[in-house]
C-alpha cells in the first residue's frame, strides 16, 4: 500500500498550530474576558485593552513575520509562535496586575501572528503544488476544531479549580501542542528527498515558475487591500460579538453556548468545503461561496429580534460556511494575484490589512448598541461591507481575467 505523501502530515502540523494559536488563543479566549474582569476587578474598557493590545501586537509581529521566516524556517518560526503562546497562558495565569494581563497579551499577539496565517500559507505553498485549497481548508479547520470542544472544558476547570489553574492548564496543553508541531513540520520537501505534493505522474517536470498575471497593476493590488481591510469587521468583531448580539434580544445563555460550539464545528466544514471549491471550480466561485455564506449569515443577524431557533442556527450554518473568506481566501487571492517571487509579500500585506480591519472596526459594535440599544445595526453595516469587498475583488478578477475553472 502506498505511503501518503508527507506534505498531508506537514498539514496536520500546522492544523495544530492553528488549533492553539487562533483557536485556544484567540477565538476561545472570550471564555476568559468575562473572568478576568470579574476576579480582578478592572472595568470594561480595561477588559477591551487587553484584546486591543493583542491585536496591536500582532500588527506589529507581521512587520517581521516574513523576513523571520526567511532567516529561521518555516518550521522554527511556527514552532516559536506556538510556544509564546504557551508562555503567554504562563504569564495570564501567574498575573496580578493589569500592567502583567497586557504583557500576556502581548506574547499572545506575537504568538498568533508567528504561527498564523502568513507561515501556514508559505508551508503549504512549498509542500502542495495542486490541492493547495484543500490543504489550507484542512490546516485552517484545526482553529475550528478548539471552538468545538475547549469552551467546555475551560468552563469547567474555571468552576472547579480557578480561573489560574486554567490559564496554567492550557498553557502546558499549548506546550505539547509545540512539540508535536516541530516534529511533523518540514520548512521544504527537500529536506526529506521529496518533490511537492502533485497530482501527476513522479517523472512530471516542474511547472515553470509563476508570474503574475498580465495586466496586474499597483492599483489592484491597494484595491485588494482595501477589501481586506472591509472583511476585518465581519472576520473579527461581527464573530466575537455574536454571543452578546443573541443574549442582548433575549436569548437564552445555554442556547448561545450550544451554538457556539456548533459554530466551531461549522467553521471546520465550512473551511474544507471552501478549500474544495477553490481547488474544483476555480477562484471565482470561491469567492461566490465565501463572501456569499457570510453576507447570509450577516443578513440573518439583523432578524434576531424576531426570535425562534431557526434563525440562529441557520446563521450560525451560514457564519460556518462563509468565515473562511478570513482564512482561506486571502492566501488564494495571494497566490492568483502575484508571482512565485512576491507571494510572501502579498500574503502578508493581504494578513495586515484585514488585521488593521479587525482593530478597527472592533470598537463599533459596542459604539452602534450604545446609541442605537441593538447591535443589529452593527451587523447590518458588517453586511454592507462585506458586499463591497466581494464587489471589488470580483471586478478585479474579471479584469484580469483569472479565476476560472482550473482544467482538469
């Protein structure tokens, strides 16, 4: 029987990066705000610092996050995010004051950003040379899979032995998450004697080094851009605030508990799926998919005044199918839009202005609720501009004319 190629377990590796850097670092974090507000006293708006310096910190980390790669590898660099991130669950468990809660979060920014994104996409770019989509919806489904189970368990740790020993608990999981990490990743196929993962023959030649397509320009990509930064509000705040947005119309807690764990479950099909659809039907209806699921899923927010189950499990489907347009899409418009020498610098360029998105529009869900006493219109302008930004890339796309349906 045939071994499978050793790019898969390079996948699972940095599926278990993003397993406890997005994942138990970031989208699972909203367990603990709550609790460390409470326990320490600090006010809401010194809960909101500690998230915003995180994000501060990862804009910051993603000024070097490339040139690191290139001096350490890949495999090292993402290794390393993984143990700040370790050593930031260390310094939020053993934190006594608010000055020791916003280092943690600092590292927890650094950790993100060096075991984010950006190195995923340049590992799975130097170990795939066809299913790549797929092998970015299954890497990126690990930070789903945290969402599914690690919210029960960190509840429960919390009830019965203290917000410390589980802040000092998942620090030492994350741990043994680095070292399972450094021990499947590889930076190149080289280094194992191996050729990219492709779905050839062994004796096909390499495909000729990528060039960017013809008519790219300056314009299109600050265009790009522009339209990363439009997804950064549904991405980041529009998801974090869906819990506040369902108990604020009267929805019960333990409904909104199940759906999130649902969300995380959802978020890991939605990834895989999408990954399928870049990789059979071509960019375009990719797009299609992702921005289409999410704008839904936005839609369906706003009606949460009208109540019922249907409306927040069909949204949080939707939600599930359409936030990998935060993951998955970024790196595919990198790889359509530049060449084999700049896919790094488009990659991270793409990963900072949805991040500077996320940091800015953070704020306004909380900013609209205060003067309107509903976050629904919050989420009526998430739906606004996520519209636009898949109106500007699909224009692009069009003029370029790439993104068709790869031959088979």
């Amino acid at each position: 029987m045939k071994r499978p190629h050793y790019a898969w377990m390079v996948c699972l590796g940095s599926a278990l990066v993003l397993f406890s850097t997005i994942g138990l670092g970031v989208n699972v974090f909203t367990i603990y705000q709550p609790e460390i507000i409470l326990a320490n006293g600090f006010s809401n708006a010194q809960g909101s610092w500690i998230t915003t310096t995180r994000s501060l910190f990862i804009l910051a980390a993603l000024l070097t996050v490339n040139q690191l790669c290139q001096r350490l590898g890949l495999r090292l660099v993402m290794t390393l995010g993984v143990v700040l991130l370790s050593l930031s669950y260390f310094c939020f468990g053993l934190a006594t004051s608010f000055f020791t809660y916003c280092l943690a979060a600092a590292l927890t920014g650094l950790g993100y950003c060096y075991g984010g994104m950006v190195p995923l996409s340049l590992v799975i770019g130097a170990w795939f040379r066809d299913r790549r989509g797929l092998a970015l919806g299954l890497a990126s489904a690990g930070s789903g899979v945290s969402t599914i189970f690690a919210p029960v368990i960190i509840t429960w740790i919390i009830q019965h032995q203290g917000l410390r020993a589980a802040f000092l608990w998942e620090g030492a999981f994350i741990l043994i998450t680095a070292l399972l990490a450094w021990k499947l990743i590889r930076n190149t196929p080289v280094e194992l004697g191996l050729e990219p993962y492709h779905l050839g023959g062994e004796d096909d030649p390499p495909p000729p080094p990528r060039q960017a397509p013809r008519g790219m320009r300056r314009s299109y990509l600050l265009l790009i851009l522009f339209a990363a930064f439009l997804v950064g509000g549904p991405g980041g705040p529009g998801f974090s605030h869906l819990t506040v947005l369902y108990t604020s119309e009267g929805y019960d807690q333990a409904l909104i508990a199940a759906l999130m764990s649902y969300a995380g479950l959802a978020i890991c099909i939605g990834k895989i799926l999408c990954g399928q659809v870049y990789d059979r039907m071509g960019s375009r209806w990719g797009n299609y998919y992702s921005f289409g699921s999410l704008l839904g899923a936005f839609v369906l927010c706003c009606l949460a005044p009208l109540g019922g189950l249907a409306l927040p499990f069909l949204s949080i489907t939707l939600l599930g199918m359409g936030l990998p347009v935060s993951a998955v899409s970024p790196s595919v418009w990198a790889a359509d839009l530049s060449s084999d020498s700049t896919y790094g610098k488009y990659v991270r360029s793409i990963t900072m202005s949805y991040t500077a998105g996320v940091l800015l529009f953070g704020p306004l869900p909380g900013i609209l609720a205060d003067r309107f006493g509903s976050y629904v219109p919050a989420y009526a302008l998430f739906a606004v501009t996520l519209a636009a930004a898949a109106l500007i890339i699909q224009v692009i796309y069009h003029c370029l004319g790439i993104g068709g349906r790869p031959p088979r």
